[in-house]
C-alpha cells in the first residue's frame, strides 16, 4: 500500500500534472509522513519528492504554500528532516509576497517543537539584513510572523536571540509604529520581554527609548496596544528606579506616574485594570505625587527638585492628571478596575506613612463594597499594610471593620480576622469593641471557634496592658463573692479566659498580674485552646504552662518528662518566643522549636484547613437548596449558588496543589445541582418557562456530561462521595424519561448498573440504601412478561429524592488537560482546501493520567463530529504529568471561504456492561467526560485569506 501511495505521488508531482493533481498529492504525502506506521524509507521518498517539488512548481503560488506547510509539518514530526526542510524553505524568505510568511511560520514551527537542536538550525539561516528586510516587508503577514519568532528566540535557554539585543531593540522599536494594531501590540510586548531579559545590561538611552515609544503608544486608538504600552511604561519605570543611585531619574519617574494616572481614566476596562495594576508597581515615588493620587484637589507638588509652582503650563497640567485617581479607581463602576485599585493602593503605602494614613480612609470605605472579591482584596491589602507596619486604626474604622465578622462570606470572615489579628489598637475602647466583635462572631460562628481562639490569643500577647485590665474584671466576675456560677459554656467567657492565659507569653512581669483562678478555670478548655494553638505550641506545653501558673506543682510530676520540665523552667523564656505569634512569618519557626517533629503531619493538615473548612461551608449552603429546589424557587437557588460559586472562585485563587481536586468536584458539583434545580423546574406541571430558555432533554444532555465528569474524572473518589454521585446519576435517569414515563431495555441496564454499584457501597460503608434507590430499585425490578414496559410515575419518586449532606472525606485526584492550537486565532487563522484533510498543531498537557485511561480529542463543526484516539506514547512525563505536541488532521472541511473548528478532549468513561458499549469505528466505546473547557480553531480557505 505504502508502494502503491508512494507511485501515485511520483505521478502526481510529475512535469505533465495539474494543479488539482498536485493537490491531491498533497494529500497523499500527508498521509505518508503522519502515517506513524509508513517505513522510514516511504517517509524519505516522500520529504525529499516535496522538496523537488518546490523548484519545479515555482509558478504554482497556490500548491507551494500547502507543500511549504506541509513540509514543516513533516520536519516537526521527524526531526530528522529538519535539516533538509530548513534549507528548501530558506529560498522563500527572500521573496515579497505571501511565500515569505508561510516560510516564516514553517521555521517557527520547527523551532518551537524540536527542541534547542532545531532552534539553532533556524537560527543559523539568519542575519541582520534579512531580519530587517523580512520585518519591513509590505505584507502584513510576513511582519506579524517575523515579529512572532524574534520574541520567541528571547530568553531561550542556552541559546542567544536571533539578532543582538541592540539590533532587536531598533528592530522592534521600528515595528511598533506598525499600520497594524496587533503587530503593533506585539512589537511592544517584544520590547518587554527584551528588557526583562537584558535586566542591567540595557542602558539608559535604550530605556529612554523603550519609554518614548509607550509614551506614544499610550494614545493608541487600539486598546490591547495601549494595555501593552502600559506594561512597558511599568518596566521602564522600574528600570529608572533601578538605576536611581547613578543618576537622579525622580522626575523620570514621577512623570510615567502622573502619565499611568492620566491613562488610569481610559474608556475601556482592560487598559484601566492594566493601568492601576502598573501604578502599584511604580517605585520611588514622590510623596507629594502620590498624596495628590488621594486628592481631587490640585495641590503644590514637588518632584525631585522642582515644584509644581515652577513647572511650565502643560507640566503642570501632566501633573493634574495625578489628582483623584485612585479615588476614582475605587468608584469604577467595574468590580475589576476596584479590585486592582486596591491592591495597588496598598502596595504603593509602604513608601509613606502619610499615604497610608490617607489611603486607609478610602481603603475603609470600600469594605462596604457591592462585590466580595472587591471587600476580599480591602482585607488582603489592609494584611499587608499590616505587615508592613502602616496600619494605624482609629476608633472611626472599627464599626465598619468589625461588622466583617458577621459577613455572610466565610472567606471574608476569616480574613478579617486574619487582618485584626496583627492590628496596634491604640485605645482600650478599640480593644475591647474588638473583642466584643470576635465574641459576637464565636457566637454566630461557633465552628470558626479554632480560628476565632487563635486571632484572641495572638491580640491578647501584642495588647498586654489592655489584657491585663479585662482578665482582672473577669476574675472579679468569678470570685468568691459574687452570685451565680461561671458558666464555661459561655462564649464569652471562653473569649476572655483565651485572652487571659496569652499574657505570661508576653512577658514574665505580666504574668503575676494574672490571678491564679483564670488558669485553673482555663484548664478544662485545653483541648479546645491547644487546637486552636497547633502549629504555635503542641498540647502538653500548653497545659504545663496553665499548671504552672495556677499554682498546681503536683501536675509537674505527671509532666516529667525532660522536655516538660524544660517548659515549666524559667530557664527557658517560652514568653520570648511565643510572643511573636502574631507575626504570620514566624509561626513555622516556633513550631520547630516548640512541637514534636511527629507532629509535622499536624502542620499539613493545619494548612489545608484554611481551605477546607470554607468548602464544607459552601458545600453546606449547596445542601440547604435542595427544599427550594423542590418547592419550584429556582431563582432562590441560582442566586444562592452563584455566591457559592464566586465564593469557592476566591479559595481557588491561592488554593494549594493538596486542595485543587476538592476545590473542582466542588465547583462541578455546584453546576450538577443548579442543572438539577433547572431541569426541575421545567418538569413543573402548568408552568410557563422564559422565551428561549433550554429545553429539558438539553438541560439533562448537560447534567449527565457534568456526573460523567464527576464519577470518572476524580479517581480514588471515597465511598461516601461516590455515593452521593450515583443517586445524582439515578435522578439525571429518571429525569430523561419524564416525558415518556417508561424506561427502554438499555436505560433499565443502567439503572440496574449504578443501583448495584449503590449496594456494593453500603456494603463497604456498613450504611443502608436510601428510601428512592430503594423504591426504584422494586420499580424496575424483571417482570414475567419481558415485552411490558416498565412504566412508572417520575413524579412519586421525585418526592422521595431527598440527599444527605455531601462532604469532603479522604484524598483524591483531579484528571484534566490543557489544550492549545499553537500559532492560531482569529487574526491568524489557518488555511485549507475544501475537502481535504487539514492538519492541527496542538499543545496538550495532561493530568493523572493513567495508561489504561483512553483520552479522544474532539472536532466539531456544523452538525459533523470527528473523534481522533491520543495514543499517550506521544507525550513525554508520567501519570501525574504529561505534555507533548501533536499534528492531528481534520477530515471534514467544508465548503465555505473560512470556518470555526470547535474542539474539546474527553475521557472514555469504561462501562460496567458490554451492552452499554458503541460499536462505531473511530470512535470511543462508551460515553466520554470533558476534561477541559472547549474551544474554538479558526480556519479560512486558502486564496480568500
């Protein structure tokens, strides 16, 4: 057969062919190189018959662009072409039309997937002169592709640019006034990662240079090249105040400031949110630029040695643009833009205490803020001003601050804390306002009592004095002469009591100021404090150090161990160490000193719990919707797990590896009940639905994927949670034949099948059947007459539908991929001929993969659907990571000037019975479950580009 395709392709590229023969030649060489089975000699003849080809149809623009294509295709597959490809296509860049930018792109392809070797190779045919012919070439196509290779080349690893950085450096500051915006936008990203790069080696002038082509370039009527001009402005910013020892660049700097507020106001989002987040990264600032950031009111500004007074009138105006701008970064009407302003706000305190007294005013304003991402960055920002030593609280800002702690958001809630923790309260009126606010939250709250216990301890340690003063007022409380008994039960008093016991770790002199009493009293918490204090100090020095100080000596001997007697001696000054508590940094430092190295399993759990517990939360409020869900308030739901799912977006943003597979199930189980809520609400009798909203036998299509991607895409899933699933999938069953109200031979299977797999799991779980697996169970149980259908009423067991609380037990993984088309969007869309097969670069990496797992890659376009089997041999890693790049060919190219390819990868989900398998070759057996969100290749045919 390979003889056969091999002498076809001989005649077919012969002197006496067409142009429709070359084509189909074309396709035949395709099918020979990609062919993993062709002989190495076939995929020779075929390489080296192309090359030929390209001299003696030289008149054929047409056939040379696809063999040029091809080739390149041929070069990436088989590395050992490389060579040979290079040399045949390096004839091409000399010309002036769209040849040139096929070849271009041809050597890029090869550079980018052969490693250091083929980068090199095209790398060699370069100089200086065709650079710059390639990248004034008059065709946008050659210059944009041009422009994509040369800043690819910088930073690769043992190998230098294409050209110098001074000759990149002029070859990119000349494209970046480019007739084309995205030539332009790339040429200014080049700029960039050249300076990055450079680091110290780019002199002064160079930079002068970079920062006079943003300057320009900030007026840009295109948006994405002004967000571009913006970064590199940044950059050199950064650069000046890198350089500020040598020369004076102040006024340099104060200037791309005030230019970054100016371009602060832009009419789009996208360049604003780039601009405020440049602002916070600008350095060595003058203050008195960035105090008028904070005034709408023009004050007198001095930048370096010269004062505003003393500027010329369009300097002064420059200077205007400063005023105000960060208070209108904070009333965006764009929740983006008000998240970035204020992050940026805070980064920018450190370099002035007055700026920071000034910015915390509008900071505590924005607590009040609409959007929770919005009060959750406020909370992060005032942390870090903290740390820095510029949070200075007044007694105006704690009603705001503390009404945090009631906050329907539990991450919100956590990170107030976090922040009070390591404020100064300067007054004991704020402390004890602060105290009543964390005891109000341990009432509301009183499963964040760990976290709540610890934020106590840690003020009750950096407030001695006010301490001092409420644990003498709550043993006067508890002494002998007054009525009633002390309720330990009392969350106040636990408060108190945990504020109490904090203070002989803040020093020796104030631990005779506690009566003995409070520690006794303390003693029957233990468990509770200790666990909030795991990762400060273990549990047996934390009651050593309450016997101590109640005055309990014969507790020292049941402590006897040469550790404890070393905590309860004063020769050991626990107070020194503990008393930095609540400093974040250096929790992970006492717990070495302080705990037994067994205990570093602790520690693990100890962070992760940080993310955890918000989940059970979320996952919680998921639960509680499912009564609205089945009393018909689909809006009551929707709202309630939209927050959900904004809520669980925040943990995921500093989510660890050890939390991400809980952080997705989560999330694709939040859109299985929400398909739930909505497919019910359809089978509503007598109810009217919105204008164009999704049928039902839509909505349960997408309940079922999302319970396939739940059952199969999270492998070592626990019992309990796998349960919860299966009874999920039985409901998506019962909900697909609503309409028919019986059940086919094949759907009878599959319920057959799952409520097995429930059986087997109660089995294991010594746990019984719930009541609707149980009635369904009966309902489709054989009959005698086998040709009756199983007719049942959907709506009977609906009513018996009523799940347990589903929560996060035991450890499990996460399968999902990421896939790229490399060199492909819709500026750059990839040329084809109707009705031949299309070749497609993609990137895909892979994750928790194993070698039994059988992954398709998935095109759509119109009503066609082309399924292509990975073989996992391609990529290079192991089960917990995979990458590599494959050229797969689409079949179907329709008969249209361009089209958009819709693509996704699936996993085959192996079923428990042969009967459920698909026997329709080149495709998958069963059904598949996404492992990554689809998306889309655009394509155009070639001579309508």
């Amino acid at each position: 057969m390979e003889q056969f395709l091999l002498e076809r392709l001989h005649l077919h590229l012969s002197s006496t062919s067409d142009s429709s023969c070359r084509i189909r030649a074309l396709s035949t060489a395709r099918s020979l190189i990609t062919n993993p089975s062709s002989a190495a000699s076939t995929v020779s003849s075929a390489v080296e018959t192309l090359i030929v080809s390209l001299s003696h149809f030289s008149d054929d623009a047409s056939f040379l662009r696809l063999a040029i294509s091809l080739l390149a295709e041929a070069a990436t597959i088989h590395r050992c072409f490389a060579v040979s490809v290079i040399s045949a296509v390096r004839p091409f860049l000399d010309g002036r039309d769209h040849l040139a930018a096929d070849a271009v792109a041809a050597l890029a392809s090869i550079a980018g997937s052969s490693a250091e070797e083929g980068f090199s190779l095209v790398e060699s045919i370069f100089d200086e002169n065709l650079v710059i012919s390639l990248a004034t070439s008059p065709i946008f196509a050659v210059r944009s592709r041009i422009l994509g290779l040369l800043v690819y080349s910088i930073g690769r690893a043992k190998t230098s640019a294409i050209l110098g950085h001074k000759s990149l450096l002029q070859v990119f500051l000349g494209i970046a006034i480019d007739l084309y915006p995205s030539v332009r936008r790339s040429a200014l990203d080049g700029l960039v990662a050249l300076c990055k790069e450079a680091g110290v080696d780019v002199n002064s002038l160079a930079v002068e240079c970079c920062y006079d082509r943003a300057v320009e370039a900030l007026k840009d009527e295109d948006e994405l090249v002004r967000s571009a001009a913006v970064r590199l402005a940044s950059l050199c910013a950064e650069m000046f105040a890198a350089r500020e020892k040598a020369m004076d660049y102040s006024e340099q700097i104060d200037m791309i400031f005030v230019q970054l507020c100016s371009v602060a106001r832009d009419m789009s989002v996208k360049v604003r949110v780039e601009a405020f987040n440049a602002l916070g990264k600008v350095q060595n600032v003058s203050e008195s630029v960035l105090l008028q950031s904070l005034s709408k009111k023009v004050q007198g500004i001095k930048s370096g040695n010269i004062t505003l007074g003393k500027l010329d009138k369009e300097s002064k105006f420059r200077f205007s643009c400063a005023a105000g701008i960060f208070i209108h970064g904070i009333e965006d009407e764009f929740f983006e833009v008000r998240t970035i302003a204020c992050r940026s706000l805070g980064m920018l305190t450190k370099f002035s205490v007055q700026f920071a007294d000034d910015a915390l005013n509008l900071l505590m304003d924005m607590l009040n803020d609409d959007a929770e991402v919005v009060r959750l960055q406020v909370l992060q920002t005032l942390f870090d001003m903290a740390t820095y030593d510029r949070l200075q609280v007044q007694e105006k800002h704690m009603h705001m601050f503390l009404g945090l702690l009631g906050d329907f958001n539990a991450s919100i809630r956590s990170s107030a804390r976090k922040t009070l923790r390591l404020m100064k309260l300067p007054k004991l009126e704020i402390f004890k306002s602060a105290i009543d606010g964390l005891i109000g939250n341990l009432e509301t709250y009183p499963e964040e009592e760990e976290d709540i216990f610890f934020v106590l301890f840690s003020l009750g340690v950096d407030h001695r004095k006010f301490s001092v003063k409420l644990a003498k007022d709550l043993a006067k409380q508890i002494g002998p002469s007054c009525d009633g008994e002390l309720t330990l039960d009392s969350h106040k008093v636990a408060a108190v009591l945990v504020l109490s016991i904090s203070l002989p770790f803040a020093g020796e002199n104030f631990a005779c100021d506690i009566p003995p009493v409070i520690f006794s009293y303390a003693i029957p918490l233990l468990g509770r404090i200790a666990f909030a204090l795991q990762g400060v100090i273990d549990q047996d020095s934390v009651l050593a150090h309450l016997c101590r100080n109640s005055g309990m000596p014969f507790l020292d001997k049941t402590l006897g161990s040469k550790e404890a007697g070393q905590i309860c001696s004063s020769s050991l000054p626990v107070w020194s160490i503990a008393s930095k508590v609540s400093n974040k940094e250096t929790v992970s430092h006492m717990s070495e000193i302080l705990k037994h190295p067994e205990q570093s399993r602790q520690e693990d759990e100890y962070l992760n719990e940080e993310f955890m517990r918000p989940m059970e939360l979320i996952l919680e409020t998921v639960g509680e919707t499912w009564p609205l869900t089945k009393s018909y308030s689909t809006y009551e739901v929707r709202r309630t797990l939209r927050t959900c799912q904004e809520e669980l977006e925040m943990i995921a943003w500093n989510a660890p590896g050890l939390v991400s597979a809980s952080v997705d199930f989560v999330s694709q189980y939040i859109q299985v009940v929400q398909l739930i809520a909505e497919a019910w609400e359809k089978m509503q009798p007598k109810s009217s639905h919105d204008v164009g909203s999704m049928t039902l036998d839509i909505l349960v299509e997408k309940l079922e994927m999302s319970l396939r991607r739940m059952r199969h895409g999270f492998p070592g899933l626990p019992c309990q949670m796998e349960y919860h699933v299966l009874e999920l999938t039985l409901l998506a069953n019962l909900l697909k034949v609503s309409k028919a109200g019986f059940f086919s031979d094949l759907g009878l299977m599959k319920i057959r099948v799952i409520i097995s797999r429930l059986e087997s799991l109660c089995a294991e779980g010594s746990y019984k059947l719930s009541d609707f697996a149980q009635e369904l169970k009966g309902a489709i149980a054989p009959r005698a007459k086998a040709d009756v259908p199983h007719q049942i009423n959907v709506y009977n067991f609906l009513k018996l539908f009523n799940p347990q609380q589903i929560r996060l037990v035991g450890k499990f993984k996460n399968i999902k991929a990421e896939v790229q088309a490399l060199d492909n969007d819709s500026e750059n869309p990839l040329i084809y001929v109707s009705g031949l097969p299309v070749g497609i670069r993609f990137r895909i990496t892979l994750y928790n993969i194993s070698d039994q797992d059988r992954l398709w890659l998935c095109m759509v376009v119109g009503e066609v659907i082309q399924y292509v089997f990975l073989d996992l041999c391609q990529f290079e890693g192991s089960n917990e990571m995979r990458c590599g790049t494959v050229v797969l060919p689409f079949f179907a190219t329709p008969m249209a000037s361009s089209f958009v390819l819709r693509v996704c990868l699936g996993i085959e989900c192996p079923s428990e019975n042969v009967a459920f398998q698909k026997k329709i070759q080149g495709r998958p057996k069963d059904d598949i479950a996404l492992l990554c969100e689809e998306f889309n290749v655009y394509f155009v045919r070639i001579g309508d580009r």
